[in-house]
C-alpha cells in the first residue's frame, strides 16, 4: 500500500537523512568528491552544516561530531521524559528533534556499533535504548487518548512527524470503526 504507515515512516526518514545537520570538526579531512559535489575540507574546530547522510559517515569514521544541539542523547530523552510524565497533554518536542524517533533509531544503531568496537561503553546505548522505550510509552498513551477523542488543532501541533503518521491513521481506523458499529 502506498500510504501505509510504514511508507509514510520510510518517506520521513528519507526526509530526515536529507535535511542539514549542524556539526563539529574533530580531525582534519582534506575535501572529496561525493555524486558530483565536492565536500570539504574540514579544519579542527569548525562549525560544518551538512547533509544528515553525509555527517553520519563522517561521524563513524571521526572526523566530525555532531553540534551539541542536534544530538540525541539519553539525558536529551529524559528531559522529555520529565515533562511528558509530569503532563497529562502531549508535550512539545524541540524543533531540532522534530524526527526524535528517527534520530534515537539512528543514534543507537551508532552507540551499538560503538560499543562493539569498544569506542563507547555498552551502558549508554543500553541507558537510551531504555529512555527512548519510556518516552514511546508515555506518548503512545497520549495518542491513543488524542485520536479517541475529538481532536484540537492545537495537540496536533505537539506531534512529532513520525506521531502524526500513527495519529492519523489510528483516527481514520477509529472512525471507520464507530461509523460501522454506530456512534458511541
């Protein structure tokens, strides 16, 4: 199916792995050719802003580092994890997170491929693994709660992207659902 859920999901991460990601140069790279386009070079302490898919390989081989603003960190997840648990709405996710899900995925897929090449300790893609499952949790709860009930425009706009795809589809399934049965 075209518009499946899982297809929307796989448009948002293409979306996300093409959008500019600010970064940090840690080691020098002289430039290189990349489909055409010429990258680089990248000088030590550096501000460089990038396409997501691009940082990403420059940050597994270590030449660059994510700037500390766009980063998905377990201590970024507990954060949200604070406030969803103290709310009863759904909470505000940064605008520089507006993929948090596709980021974590991306982020632990980095820490777990650290870890086994003994660059980072196995506790922290275990510590995100956890908070990520907690704010899944948390929000889960608040979307089903939201698609049940009549929705306001202003709770739609706390979605992140990836949410707004479950949202929507849970509404529409709902609704099918209840015009079959009769209201309720």
């Amino acid at each position: 199916m075209v518009n499946s859920i899982r297809n929307k999901l796989l448009r948002e991460e293409n979306e996300y792995f093409h959008q500019k990601i600010d970064t940090i140069c840690i080691k020098e790279l002289k430039n290189f050719q990349h489909l055409g386009r010429k990258i680089g070079p990248f000088k030590v302490g550096h501000p460089y802003s990038l396409d997501n898919y691009i940082a990403r390989i420059l940050i597994k081989e270590g030449y660059i580092r994510f700037d500390d603003g766009n980063q998905i960190t377990a201590k970024t997840i507990q954060k949200i994890n604070f406030r969803e648990s103290t709310n009863r709405e759904l909470g505000n996710i940064p605008k520089n997170h507006k993929h948090v899900y596709i980021q974590a995925h991306q982020e632990l897929k980095l820490l777990n491929t650290q870890s086994e090449e003994g660059k980072k300790p196995q506790k922290d893609f275990k510590q995100l693994y956890s908070d990520i499952n907690d704010l899944i949790r948390v929000r889960l709860a608040k979307i089903i709660r939201f698609a049940i009930q009549t929705q306001n425009i202003q709770s739609k706009k706390a979605l992140t992207s990836e949410e707004l795809i479950l949202f929507e589809g849970l509404s529409k399934q709902i609704k099918e659902w209840r015009d079959y049965l009769g209201s309720i």
